[in-house]
C-alpha cells in the first residue's frame, strides 16, 4: 500500500512538472486530476443505464453468477468482482454514485433555496423577522447533525426524496446564516441606497439589486456542501437507515464488509470507499476555488 501511495505522488509530480514545462506556470495539476475524476462520476452516473454494466440491484439474476468473485479487471465478466449475491461490484459503485450524488444533490438544491431565500428576507428586512429566524437557525444549529439524522431517518421512508428532505436540514442554517450575513452587507452600499431613494420597493430590491451580489458566496458554500452530504448519505446508508439493499449507494456497499467480509475479501470494502474518498475530495477542491472566487471573504485569505 505504502509503495502504490507513493508511486501515485510520484506521479503526480510527474505529471505537475510536465505541465509546468508545457505552459511555463504552475499548474495545480491536483486540481485538474480532481475535476477529470469529477468529470467521469459524473458522466457514468448519468449514463449509467446505457452502459455496459453487471447486475447491480436484481439478487434473482445473481444466482447464476459467482459470489465473491475476485476482481478480473478489464475486459473480464466482473472487472472488479462480485459481492455475496453475485452482484456486479463495478455496475453496483456506479449505480451507487447514481444514488449517492443525487441525493447530495437534491439536498443541496433544497437547502440552498430554502435557506438562501429564507436569509436574504431576514437580512433585509431585520428586526423581528431577522430575531426569530436567527433563534430557529441557532436552535438547528445546536442539535448534533448525526443524531438529528437518525431520529429522520428512523421516521421518514428510506427513499431518496426523504433522505435528501432529511439531510437538506443540514444546509439550511449556513445557508441562513452566509445569505443574512452577506445581505446585510449588500443592502448598505451606495447603489442599493440609491435605488431605494428613487423609490424602489423591497421585492424590487432584494430580487434586482440584493441577491445577485448574495448568491455566488451562496453558491460556492453549495459546492462545499455537497461533499458534506455523499458523506452524511453514505453514513445513514451504512448505519442501515438510509437507501436500503439492494439499491446500491456507496455507503450501504461499504456496510457489506462487515462481519469478517472485508477481512477475506477486501474489495468489497476498497472500490466504494475509494469512490466514495475521490468524490468527496474532489468536490471539497472545486468547493475551495469557487470560494476562492466567488466570495470576497475567502479571497482575502
């Protein structure tokens, strides 16, 4: 493991130097390696049902195959072998980001419009308002995500609409409290000031002036957050009270090493977590330059 970690730094190097020498600047060649790999989950995710894959989810049609068959690599009937139902690791890692990521996604989308609207009123309009949603977001805030989580996940079905309604809670409060806080900003410049002068509206104002100077912070902490939650998913996953079997997610592939498994058969546990590590690390590197760009407090650091 040592020497495969370190023949992959080697090469990263490598490939930074070349690049370096090819455009005569430094190129953060880790980047550019994160969004390929981003590019690629991505691509498979949505093709997913017109490519060429195993048995993923139909534990009847796996019978028929091996258990636990080692990984073959390319070109065999299972490159990275199959599970104890006989079911296709590859298909099963891919259907999986499927899951996994829409619902990361859905949460995000969720979170960032409830909260992000939800903190342009109470930044703008302040007062009471502004105390009781700050008093709700704070109270959100002070219950610990996982056991919030659960208590969710205990209650509601365990489909994706409900798991990204459950874990959308999680994004609201930031996003409340990023958009407020930008808001506030925003809403004492020059040009907001004027506009009000001339006798435009409060829906006018947030909507025209207001909220395109909030929502690219907004967008950027998006970004951070969907890795948050393919984590968060692939925790309530392997606890068992998220996408349940034999919808594949990434955390519910991983929950199949248990009792010994991984032990005799360590792929089982390896090609999802390694998916689920370059995922999360990939959208944490777009997340940080799109702070980087799109909010002013990030840049200044």
């Amino acid at each position: 493991m040592l020497v495969l970690v370190a023949g992959l730094l080697a090469a990263i190097a490598g490939l930074g130097w070349i690049a370096r020498a090819v455009r005569g600047r430094p190129v953060d060649i880790v980047f550019w390696l994160g969004m390929t790999w981003l590019v690629l989950v991505l691509g498979a995710a949505a093709l997913a049902p017109w490519l060429p894959l195993g048995n993923a989810d139909d534990s009847v049609k796996g019978l028929t195959s091996p258990i636990f068959a080692p990984p073959g690599g390319i070109g065999a009937e299972h490159p990275l072998g199959t599970n104890n139902y006989g079911l296709d690791v590859l298909a099963r890692a891919v259907y999986g980001a499927r899951t996994s990521i829409l619902v990361a996604l859905l949460a995000v989308l969720i979170g960032t419009t409830v909260g992000g609207l939800v903190g342009l009123v109470s930044g703008f309009v302040r007062g009471a308002t502004d105390r009781v949603v700050g008093i709700l977001a704070n109270a959100l805030l002070a219950v610990p995500p996982l056991i919030l989580l659960i208590a969710l996940g205990t209650v509601l079905d365990p489909s994706v609409r409900s798991i990204a309604f459950a874990l959308s809670l999680l994004t609201i409060p930031s996003m409340v409290r990023l958009a407020r806080a930008n808001t506030i900003t925003v809403a004492q410049r020059e040009y907001v000031l004027a506009a009000r002068a001339l006798g435009a509206g409060r829906v006018r104002l947030m909507l025209r002036e207001v909220l395109p100077n909030v929502v690219l912070p907004v967008l950027s902490l998006a970004v951070v957050m969907i890795s948050v939650l393919v984590v968060a998913e692939a925790s309530l996953s392997f606890l068992g009270i998220g996408i349940e079997q034999p919808q594949p997610t990434w955390g519910n592939m991983i929950a199949e090493g248990q009792g010994g498994v991984m032990e005799k058969h360590p792929f089982i546990v390896v090609v999802p977590g390694i998916c689920l590590f370059l995922t999360v690390f990939s959208f944490n590197l777009l997340g940080e330059r799109a702070q980087k760009r799109w909010d002013p407090r990030a840049a200044k650091l």
